[in-house]
C-alpha cells in the first residue's frame, strides 16, 4: 500500500466512524422523543455510564496492553479483585489516594504472577489465567478475615470505610462554580431545550463535565497516556513487536521477556485501578463488587479491535445500558430498547440497499422481535438488560472478526531464542 | 518406561509438597501453626460424614472435570462450563418440578433435559468458532454473561416458584423423583450414618462417565481423532478427520457432561435450582482438568483431592485459623501444578531431542 492510499484509507474510516456517531446520535434521539423520555441521554445517564466505564476500561487497557506485548490475559477479573482488595486496606489506611496507590500495586502483584506463569515458565496463558482467578478471591478472604474482620467498620467481607476524592464541575460549560461565584450552565440550557441531536450531544458533554469523580477523571486519563505510550515512543514500538512477532523482534535486540513481564506488571496495575475505582465508588472494598467487569473489560478489548479508543467507546457503550437502567423510571429503558430497534431496522434498510438480502431479512426479524417485545412489556426486566454487552460483543465478533485485527502472535507459547 | 511411570508418580507428589509449603508460609506470616492447621483438615475427613461429603462432591467435580477435559484434549478451552451447566439446571429444575409423571421416567427426562440444554448452550459459541471463526474461549465467556441474565430473568418470571415470596427458585421436584441416596450400603456396611449426611446416588453416575471417557477416549476412533487433533491439527485434518465437526460434537458432548454434572445438585440435595445453587462449580471443573492432567484417573484425584480440601478446611474454625486457607490450599496448588507440569515437560522433551541428536552423532560416528 502507498502512502496516499494508507493516508485515504484513514481519512475514509475517520470519515464512517463520524457518520455511524452522528446515527447513533440520531436515533437516541428519536427514540427520546418519540418515547417523551429525556432521562435516555441526560447528562446524568451519561455521567453514570461514563463512570461506570471507567473500571470497565481500565480492565479494558489492562488486556489491551498484555495483548499487544503477546499475552493473553484472561486473569483481568482476578487482577481486578487483589485490585479492590488493597484498595480498601490502603485507603483504610491512607485515604483515597492511597486506595489508588494500594489497589495498582496489588493488581500489579497479579500481573507479576500471571508473567512468571506465562513468560518464564510457559504455562499457556488462559490456564494461568484461569488460576490467578481461582486464587485471587481466595487471598482477598483471607487476607480480609486476618485484617479487616473484627475491626470497627470491617467483616470479613467488607473494609473499613475509604474515603474519595470528591467531584468536580467545569465552570461556564457546565455551571460549576469558582470560589464561591456561580457561573453559566451551558451545556445544561442545550440540553434542556430538548433540540434534535443537540441536546443529546449537549447531554453527554454535560455528563463529562458536570460532577464528575476525581478518580474517574484520573482513570479516564489513562487512555490518552496508554496510546501515547503503546503508539509513541520507543518502548511502545518494541511492545508491539513483541506481540505481533517475537522472534522477529529479538533478533533486532529487543528484550522480549522483559517487554512482556512490564507489559503484564503494567497490566495487573491498571486493573486493580479499575477495582480501586469500584472501592472508592462505594466508600469500602465489598467481597465480589468487581462483577463481571474483568470478563467484561477483556469483551472491549475484542470490541475495540486493540486500540485505546475502541477499549473507551466499548466500555460506554456497554455501561450506557447499565446507567439507563438505574435512571429512575421505565421510560429511558423502554427509550433504550426502542432505540435498539430503530438501529436493527436502520441497518435492514442499509444490508437492503447494498442488496445482501439475507442479512436484510435477519435484522428486520430482530426489530420486528424487538417492537414486539416493547408493545408486550411496560418495563424492560433489568437482568435482560445486563446481557446486552455480552449480546452485542457477540454481534460484533460474528459480523466483523474478519475486520479485527488482533496481534499476530497474542496467546502463542514463545520460549526466548525460538524461530518461528 | 520405568522412568516414566516414576516421573508420573513423583511430579505430583513435588507438586503436593510445594503448595503445602507455600501454604504454610501463608499460615505462618500471621502466626498460624501449620501443623495444627493440616492436622484439623485431616482430622476433619476422617468421620463418616466427612467421607461421604467428599464422595459426594468429588462425584460432581469429576464430571465437571471431564467436561472440561474432553475440549483440552483437543485443544479446545471450554470455559463457560459454568454457564452450560447453570442453564442446564434451570431448566431441569423447571421441567423436573412441573412434570407429573412416575418416578424413574421423570428423573430420565430430567437428566436429558439438562444434558441437551448444556449441549445446546456450549454447542452456540461452537458452531459461531467454525462458521465465523469467533474464538472459542471469548465466545465460552460471553455466553456465561449472557447465561447469568436470562437465569436471573426466567427465575424471577417464567420458572419462578410464586408459592415462595421470598428467595427465587423453581417448584421443589417431587419426592418420587428425585435420584436416591446410597446410605443404606453404608449401613450394611456397619456404619453409624449421621442424619444429615447422604451419600449421593450421582457417585454411581461419576463412576460411569468415567468409564465411559476411557473407553470412548483410548479405544474408538472418535476418540483417536480427539487426540489427533489436539496433538497436530494439520496432520489430522490432512489424514481426513473433519476439524469443524469434530468442534461442534466436542462442544456439545462438553455441554451435555457439564449439565449432568449440575444433576448432582438438583436431583440428589437441593431438588430445585434457585439461589444456593453453587455458583462457581464450573471453574472448580476447569481446576480439575487441569489438575488431573485430562486423564481420567488423573481427574479422580483431582477431584477428590479438591473436595477433601475443601470439606476438611472446614473443620478450622475449630482451632481458630481462617477456613479461607482450604481456598489459597487449593489456588496455590492448582498454580504450582500448571507450572510444574510445564517445566517436567519441557524438560522431558529438551532429554529426548539432546538424546536423538547424540543417537545421529553416533551413527555419522560410526
């Protein structure tokens, strides 16, 4: 491919990512207006689903990062829970910021295991996957029984309190005050206006910059310093290499093993912060608050295709069901599915015109389910909303795993000083 | 031969040796004894309930175990034996508490009602792996997800037991339907049985599977196309065995065995799948495959190895240490094994090569 062509081909896929946002955009919009449900893209939904991204995406990253190095990294959801595990002792100890601290090194501590596994003794990645998850929850117990149990505030199950950083308003975008002025509220007018697109544009701007946590922001800026670091300096382009072929790599001096054990230990540390998240979040470490979200995190990975922003945009998207469902009301989650609907019809009217007629017919049966479903319920059930990530991973992996482009070597055993 | 055997023999004893010392250092950090604390685990399992616990669970974690281990011996990593056997259970648990038919046929359909739904659920990802090459082991975990919504939907609308306002079941199965217990072998045995113990019928269905596994795995020809394609997938698809078939079948017969081993818990303790249903007896199966070396006898061990920790960890509260130990005992164990299976045989196999080479360096030699 030349230059041009690779430069066109960018500008294209740019230009599609732009006009599939600005369709998103507009059929949450309808369905906002035609459900009379503003709660589906208030700055408040959004913040919500923005917030309960964050840990999502630092799992996200973390198996972002340990894949691109050539790791599989089904461990995410163990490294997640020695994350939340130290940030409830840190944060007991020493505050929130501690709690952030704690929750890194104690993720990191996994990840360092999950390298020993993997790198230096080449057990096969899912295996040590699967028993660092196995483990985890067994030393968070114990370690909880030994030092929390019997404390004021703790149990075995739970940790002392931990504080949080607070929240934070932009001043004039979102009416957030300086010192004790109030400024405008923007972005707020926009969205109460109740305009077509804009205010539900105007909506998630707000529910970035209107009371946001401290630690989400914190969290979130991970994502530009992660592709800054993976994509852009020297250490970056050696972790990829060693993902995509090791071999190759060492024989131009890089050091693959020590790549891939700072890859891992990096990691462990960007999914404990996600389960920090989960700690300060609530205000203690809870036996089993991480959920799913480890699994969830490796579902954006894949979704993402390997690239930081996709991790991002996957983790909102998944969150966004979660957020609509704690809106007070059934009308957002109705406006959800509705919303769901319009987008199964609007791409049976595309797979149309581009005459694929089987495709067609297979999303015009969905939203025709899909209607159907809604004129039968006036509550959408919210354990049948928590499949939707799952579901729609699912979709995205059948419809365009031909279109991911994983690393070429992520999950293959690699000993140092193998030819391929 | 002899060397080999020797090997097979010593590898899990290091194996046992290594986890309890780091287990111990686990227990002496916050001043625990050691010995007092294994002692209380042994002294545990040896009452007749303690042995019949363990029976019973080593009987479901077996089958489990199996489940798991068919897909490893092709390569396959089934890791959503979990969900496959949740929603197997659910809906056994929902068929065994409506029908109203006599005993025996009733348990028959129970059974193959939830060995077809774990089939079908593990056959999905399966059949999404070859059509639309959508990894296994992503696929496996994405299912589990999806399985433990639609649990919690069915449980709460359509298979909800509305008699019991208070936790989320289906309808109890019927006395006359439910597998039997085995204590009165146990009694002409000579044994004082507890009240509450049970030694579960299910024993008597781990023990088949297990032949069934040898059998199917070592002495047909389905079997030897497993083998040959979890050894060299290239040569086996060359010498004609058709790979995507052979993913979907495993994937289902996978399913099949980790919904049966579900019926442990329905038909021979709980009689309804509801709440305290063990939540993670999938991932113990993954445990137990990878302990037992896919083996079947391998697996036994594991699987009874597992279960006495787990039911002798229990008796430590009794001397004051945490029982959470028994849970490190077994992760400990379980990673240390991985490990050392690897290192034996990647040792193994720089032996062979160093020996092939120095048989060629003769013969130029001579």
């Amino acid at each position: 491919m030349t230059k041009t062509k690779i430069a066109v081909s960018a500008i294209k896929s740019r230009r599609n990512a732009l006009i599939i946002l600005l369709l998103g955009f507009s059929i949450l919009s309808l369905a906002r207006i035609f459900a009379e449900a503003p709660g589906i893209s208030s700055s408040v939904t959004f913040g919500g689903a923005i917030a309960l991204a964050a840990p999502v995406a630092m799992a996200g990253l973390a198996g972002l990062l340990s894949e691109r190095a050539g790791v599989v990294n089904i461990g995410l959801q163990g490294m997640m829970v020695l994350g939340t595990w130290g940030a409830g002792y840190c944060g007991w100890q020493f505050g929130p910021w501690g709690a952030l601290l704690g929750g890194a090194v104690f993720g990191a501590l996994g990840g360092a295991l999950h390298a020993l596994n993997t790198v230096h003794f080449g057990v096969d990645h899912a295996i040590s996957g699967v028993a660092i998850n196995l483990l985890a929850p067994g030393v968070a117990r114990f370690l909880s029984g030994l030092l929390f149990a019997g404390k004021e505030g703790g149990t075995l199950t739970d940790s002392p309190p931990v504080g949080n950083l607070g929240k934070f308003t932009m001043p004039f975008l979102a009416g957030g005050r300086i010192g004790s002025i109030r400024t405008t509220d923007l972005l707020g007018g926009i969205e109460r206006s109740g305009w077509f697109v804009l205010a539900d544009v105007a909506g998630l701007l707000g529910g970035v910059f209107r009371g946001i946590a401290v630690e989400t922001a914190i969290l979130l800026s991970m994502v530009p310093m992660l592709w800054y670091v993976v994509w852009r300096t020297p250490y970056g382009l050696r972790l990829r290499a060693s993902g995509e072929k090791p071999s190759a790599a060492e024989s131009l001096g890089v050091n693959v093993v020590w790549t891939r054990w700072s890859a891992l230990i990096a990691s462990g540390s960007l999914a404990g912060l996600g389960g920090a998240w989960l700690v300060t979040n609530v205000g203690k470490y809870q036996q089993g608050q991480e959920g799913l979200r480890g699994f969830l995190g490796l579902a954006t990975v894949i979704f993402g295709n390997w690239k930081p922003v996709g991790v991002l945009l996957g983790s909102i998207l998944f969150q966004f069901t979660e957020s609509v469902r704690l809106q007070i009301g059934d009308e957002p989650s109705l406006a959800f599915v509705l919303a769901v609907g319009i987008s199964a019809f609007s791409v049976a009217v595309y797979r149309t015109y581009r005459k694929s007629w089987a495709g067609a017919a297979s999303f015009l049966v969905a939203s025709f389910l899909i209607f159907l479903y809604l004129n039968s319920v006036d509550r959408v059930d919210d354990k049948l909303s928590a499949t939707f990530p799952y579901i729609i991973t699912l979709l995205v992996l059948i419809f365009s795993s031909r279109r991911l482009r994983p690393p070429a070597s992520v999950g293959l055993p690699w000993t140092r000083g193998q030819e391929d | 031969m002899i060397r080999r055997s020797l090997s097979s023999v010593t590898t899990p004893l290091l194996v046992f040796g290594i986890s309890m010392a780091l287990s111990s250092v686990a227990l002496l950090i916050p001043g625990y004894n050691p010995i007092t604390a294994f002692s209380a685990i042994v002294e545990n399992l040896l009452t007749v309930s303690g042995v019949v616990t363990v029976l019973n669970f080593s009987a479901r974690y077996y089958v489990m175990g199996v489940a798991v281990a068919i897909g490893f011996k092709m390569n396959l990593f089934n890791i959503g034996t979990n969900g496959q056997y949740q929603v197997a259970a659910l809906f056994a648990g929902a068929a065994g508490g409506s029908l109203s038919l006599s005993g025996p046929i009733n348990i028959a359909i129970v059974i193959v009602v939830a060995m077809v739904c774990g089939a079908l659920w593990a056959v999905i990802p399966g059949i999404l792996s070859v059509s639309r090459n959508v990894n296994i082991v992503v696929g496996t975990i994405m299912m589990n997800g999806i399985a433990a919504g639609l649990i919690g939907y069915f449980l709460r609308t359509w298979f909800r037991d509305f008699d019991d306002n208070l936790t989320a079941h289906t309808k109890t199965i019927p006395p006359d339907s439910r597998l039997p217990t085995l204590n009165p072998i146990l009694e002409l045995l000579g044994l004082e049985v507890p009240k509450s113990t049970n030694l579960h019928s299910f024993v008597l269905i781990s023990i088949i599977v297990g032949v069934l596994f040898y059998f199917v795995i070592f002495r047909t020809r389905f079997g030897f196309d497993i083998l040959a394609s979890g050894r060299n997938a290239a040569a086996a698809r060359a010498s004609g065995v058709d790979a995507r078939r052979m993913i979907v079948i495993t994937m289902a017969i996978s399913g099949a065995l980790a919904g049966l081993a579900g019926m442990s818990v329905l038909l021979n303790q709980a009689f309804e799948y509801g709440d305290r249903f063990p939540l993670q007896l999938g991932f113990t199966g993954i445990s137990v495959a990878l302990l037992g070396r896919n083996s079947p006898s391998g697996i036994a061990l594991a699987a009874i190895v597992l279960a006495s920790i787990e039911q002798g960890s229990r008796g430590l509260a009794v001397v004051g240490i945490p029982q959470e130990i028994g849970q490190i005992l077994q992760g400990t164990l379980l990673v240390v094994a991985v490990v050392t299976y690897e290192v034996a045989s990647r040792r193994a196999k720089t032996k062979a090569i160093q020996m092939a080479s120095n048989v060629s360096v003769g013969q130029v030699a001579l």
